[in-house]
C-alpha cells in the first residue's frame, strides 16, 4: 500500500493524522485554487476550510476511480462555485459585455516571464463569472457542456465568455508588462 | 484530474501557458486554517429533522404480520379451551338439581342475595361439588346471574344454553322457584324503577316471563349497555424510537455529555472491577447509537365504549458503537436486551366505522434480559478482543403519550400507527440511546386482532 492509499484509508477510518497529513499535502494548492475562483484572500481561506471538511467527511465517496488529487480538486472547485452562487457573485448580468476586445497578437515570451502570483492577480481582476469559466476551462479542463451544465448557462455564452475573458486577461498581463 | 488534457488541444498558447503557471500554483497556508477544520471535524453534527422513513414503516409492518402468524395457532388454541370451558360451565350451571338447591335458602329469604351472602355460597358449593368438579365455577356463575354483571360469559352462556340437548329443557322449569326468590331481589330494583310508571302487571309479567331461559340474561333491570359486548383486543406491535433532535443514528462527543449526566457503564461495575481490560464510555471518543427496535404483543381491555387498559409484552434491542480512533484505536459494541411490560391508557377521540383517532399514555417498566459488549484494542502490533456477556441489573421505567389512528382492515382485524413520545427515567441502565437522550419520539405500528 502506497502513501496516498495509506493515507486515503486513515482519513476514511477518520483518524486525524491521516487528515492533517492530506491537509499539509493538498493545502497550498487548493488555496490557490480558491484564490482563482473567488478572488478575495479572505473568502478563499473561508471555502479552503469549507472543501476540507467536505474532503474528510465524503471520503467514503471517493472510490478510487481517477486521481485521488483530481477528486480533491473537483471538491474544491464545486466547493468555491457554491461559494460564489451564495454570494451571488455569478450572477449573468454581470457579463463580459462591458469588457472590450483586445488584439489576440500577444508576445508569449513576455508573458512567460510574469510569474504566477502576477497572473494570479491579473485573474482576479476578471469578473466573477467569467473568472470561474476561464479557470474551469483553461485550467481546470471541463468542457463547455460541462461548465453551461454546472452554471446553469448555455453552452454559446460559456464560450464567449472563455474568449473574451482571455482577452481581457491577455490585456491585463501586457499592461502588467508595460509598469 | 482526468479532465486535465480534455481541452489541451483546443486551447490557445496563451491559455495553455496560463494554464502551465497556475495549475499547480501554491499559496502558503496559514495555520489557523487547520485549527479551524479540525474544531469542524470534531463538532457534533447539528440536529436534523426527524423523518420516519417508510422502510421502517414498511418492515414494522411486515414484522406485525409474521408476530400475528406466529400466534395466531395460539389464540386458536385459546378459543378452543375457552369455549370448552365454557360449556362445562354451562353444563354446571344447567344441573337443575343442584340450582333447585341452591336457591332453597334463598327461598327462605326473600332479601337472599347470592353475591353478598356468605351463607348462601357454601351450599352451592357442597351441592355441586358431588356432581361437578367444576363447583367454584358453578358458584361463580350462579353469583354471575344474579348480579348480572357485564361479562361476555353471559352470552356465551345464553349460546351454550341453546345448544343444550332436551333432557335439560325441563329440567329448567326448576329454575322457577329460584328466579322466582331471584326476582325478588330484583323485584325490589324493579319497582322501584317501575313505580314512577305505575307499572306493577309489568312487573308481574317480567316474574313470568324468568324461567324463560332464552330471556334469562334479560332478568335484571340493568340498562341495555350492560350487556354490550366489549371484545379484548390483541395487537401485535412493531416500533423504533429516536431522539426528538435527530433522526437516528446519533453521533456524540462524550465530553459535553458528562457533565449532565451520572457515571454510565457499559458493563456492570462487578465485571468492570474483576477483569482488567475492561473499557469504560470515558475510553472512548464517539459514541453511535443505533435506533431502538421493539416488538411485543399487547392486549387492551375495553373499559367503556372510549377508554381501554393495554399491557402486555415488548422487547427492545438497542445497539451502540463506540470509537476512539488514534495511534491506539479503541472499538466497542454494546447489545442490549429489554423485556417490558406496557400499561397505558387509551380513550378514543374520534371513532368512525372504518377508523379511530386515539390518544395514549402510560409508562413502561423493563427489564434488561441480557447485556453482549465486545471491543477491540487496536495498538497496531497487537490486537485486543474481549467479549463480556452479563445480565442487567434494575429496571428502566419510561413515561410516554401519544396519538395513534387504526384502521378497520375486516370485522376483527385492524392496522394501527401510534407515533409517541417517551421519556426514559434516570435508573442507572447501562449506556444507550435512552441513558444519552432520555426524550424519544417514536412510532409503533402493526395488527389489531380482536378476540
């Protein structure tokens, strides 16, 4: 029996050091993630703890299909999309309308020198709901099916939305660049 | 994550190297964040509504069916010896001879009263008891007719009288005399109530009319609801209880607990004390108790046409599971056992042909019949296992109340819901769901069986 396998038994029988194990493992990440979700520091640590809890008292869900860490990551996305849909940060009329088009041309060379904590920032800066579908495509890996599926918009709007968000992200990066 | 490459392919360069910089970005994480998950983690859960889910319903149904299968050849039995026994009652009772000298020294009374004179009983008694080996019987029942008290019996006597072959017919016209002086008991109860109406032919008709067997459970002038037939009711019951907080299963910190409630055990304190090993509730963490399951087999006894006595027998299994997870991984399971006896009272509130709205209350004592606790000590290396069997001492009374609705499946049979409300008493029972959450709701269900 492997480590993750050890540990995935220990939090399943509810043995906390099996949890804090999985805890220290997993945090920085998934609040990285939260981060790229719900913007807010604060919010994020908020939903960071929330996901934990749903980790460790669902664990008997996880049957070991797919990655330990995939289904961890999983529970943490729906955990900051309740989040965001409590607060009513996706609401649809705060859209990408308002964004305008930016140029695709972008030097990729540029942009691989800004480091992640920048580009952290820069996501931030996008709106709520088109923040959420830029992650969950881009980085996440759903589908645009799976994205209208879970927010409840249709699958069209999903892409617009990817597109222009990234647009406007490729904006912020050069202005970014440009200080 | 296996979504991870779904859309890789389709994605610009500029989405792929955000993708690349932040898929497995990591922020530090500060430590008040764990504090927080693991107070989480520890907190009881909060109280959740009760809902009785239909499996139980449903199982506590088929439970009643399988428990009234079971007796069903009983109470066949019964009836059988019943109806037996009556006849040799009857048989008694119809022996001329000995009613013509039993009623003799009421004869010599005109105030004689069979119930109340104990002189009158001893020669009932010698004079049946050369004929009958039933002579208690035959006092009883001749002290029945007279007093024409409200039983069954007297119908069923009135049935088996029918039933008599001829060569008793005539011998009943010795009963005159005897109803005659019988009479004159009533006589005076029946004057009195006939005099308001001047009616004194009546009265002289209904002397006529007393040796007529057929009219015999009609000699007294008690009123007609007397001899309303008021059947025993069997039922087979089915039932499980909660805590009024929460739906079942509950699960518990021991800590907040102890502070309200006395030191419990798990075993009795003689078991704990001669063997070593033995873990106390303050050993363990969490506590789990199972749902209370009960059945039984009660009998209400009509009191008037709205209120009943019920009593009668119900066992109870309660489980509880125990944990203290850590380096040294401590489990338990408590089984216990419970024998009651119910006594509730019962009066109907709304009574319809098909259905009945009821109220109940009442108490119940138990008995623990017998007490299984097993553990296991987990120390890694070596594993600990112990079994304690042993009985329980004292009894667990409880009060409860509750509304119940039957209803009529044919003529004698009916299917009965009762949720209720039971308080267990603090009588030092060894640690379960009553010992943790003294105020249960619960519902019993099953078959009505009327005898």
């Amino acid at each position: 029996m492997d480590n993750e396998q050890r540990l995935i038994a220990g939090c399943k029988r509810g043995e906390s050091w099996a949890q804090k194990e999985v805890y220290e493992k997993y945090s920085p990440a998934m609040l990285a993630l939260c981060v790229r979700y719900v913007s807010d520091y604060e919010s994020a640590k908020d939903v960071l703890q929330e996901g934990f809890i749903k980790l460790f008292t669902k664990i008997e869900q996880y049957e070991g299909r797919g990655s330990f860490g995939g289904w961890i990551r999983k529970i943490f996305v729906n955990t900051a999309l309740e989040e965001l849909a409590n607060n009513k940060m996706l609401n649809p009329y705060v859209s990408m309308e308002r964004l305008p088009d930016y140029p695709d041309d972008i030097d990729l060379y540029q942009i691989e020198q800004v480091s992640a904590n920048d580009l952290l920032e820069c996501i931030k800066e996008l709106p709520s709901r088109s923040r959420v579908i830029f992650n969950m495509y881009a980085i996440e890996g759903y589908t645009h099916a799976e994205i209208a599926q879970k927010l409840g918009i249709k699958e069209n709007s999903s892409r617009a939305q990817f597109s222009r968000a990234r647009k406007f992200l490729q904006e912020s990066v050069l202005k970014l660049m440009k200080k | 994550m296996s979504k991870e490459n779904k859309n890789i392919d389709k994605l610009d360069d500029f989405s792929k190297l955000v993708k690349q910089k932040l898929e497995n970005h990591q922020l530090p994480v500060s430590d008040d964040i764990w504090a927080g998950i693991e107070q989480k983690l520890n907190t009881p859960k909060p109280a959740k509504r009760r809902i009785v889910p239909w499996y139980w319903i449903s199982g506590g149904i088929a439970a009643a069916i399988a428990l009234l299968l079971l007796i069903y050849p009983i109470q066949n039995t019964s009836d059988t010896t019943h109806t037996m026994a009556s006849k040799t009652e009857v048989s008694t009772i119809e022996e001329p001879k000995s009613m013509a000298d039993a009623k003799e020294p009421a004869s010599n009374s005109a105030d004689a009263d069979f119930s109340t004179n104990p002189k009158s009983t001893p020669t009932v008694q010698k004079n049946a008891a050369g004929l009958f080996p039933q002579k208690t019987k035959t006092r009883n029942l001749y002290t029945d007719a007279h007093l024409n008290t409200v039983d069954s019996r007297t119908v069923v006597r009135k049935e088996e009288i029918a039933e008599l072959d001829d060569n008793s017919a005539p011998k009943m016209d010795d009963w005159k005399p005897k109803a005659t002086v019988d009479t004159q008991n009533n006589t005076d109860r029946t004057s009195e109530q006939l005099t308001d109406n001047q009616g004194t032919n009546r009265k002289t008709e209904k002397i006529d009319r007393l040796p007529d067997l057929n009219d015999y459970p009609e000699i007294p002038n008690h009123p007609k609801r007397t001899r309303k037939k008021r059947p025993i009711l069997l039922a087979t019951t089915f039932g499980s209880s909660g805590t009024v907080t929460d739906g079942g299963i509950k699960q518990q910190d021991f800590a907040p607990m102890m502070s309200s409630t006395p030191p419990r055990q798990l075993v009795s304190k003689k078991v704990t004390e001669s063997y070593s090993g033995i873990l106390t509730p303050d050993d363990y963490s969490n506590a789990e108790h199972q749902l209370p399951l009960s059945v039984g087999v009660t009998v209400e006894k009509p009191l008037t046409e709205r209120v009943s006595l019920e009593s009668g027998l119900v066992y109870t299994y309660l489980k509880s599971m125990y944990r203290n997870p850590g380096s040294v991984d401590k489990n338990g399971t408590l089984q216990l056992h419970y024998l009651g006896v119910p006594l509730n009272v019962r009066v109907k509130a709304i009574k319809q042909p098909n259905w009945n709205l009821y109220t109940t209350a009442g108490t119940m004592v138990e008995k623990g019949l017998r007490s299984h606790y097993t553990q296991e000590v987990d120390s890694r290396s070596v594993v600990n296992n112990k079994v304690v069997k042993s009985s329980i001492e004292g009894v667990q009374w409880s009060v409860g109340c509750g509304v119940g609705f039957d209803y009529k499946l044919n003529k004698d049979l009916s299917l009965f819901l009762e949720p209720k409300l039971t308080y267990y008493l603090e009588n030092n029972q060894p640690m379960s769901a009553r010992t943790e959450q003294p105020l249960n709701i619960g519902v019993n269900g099953g078959l009505r069986i009327e005898l």
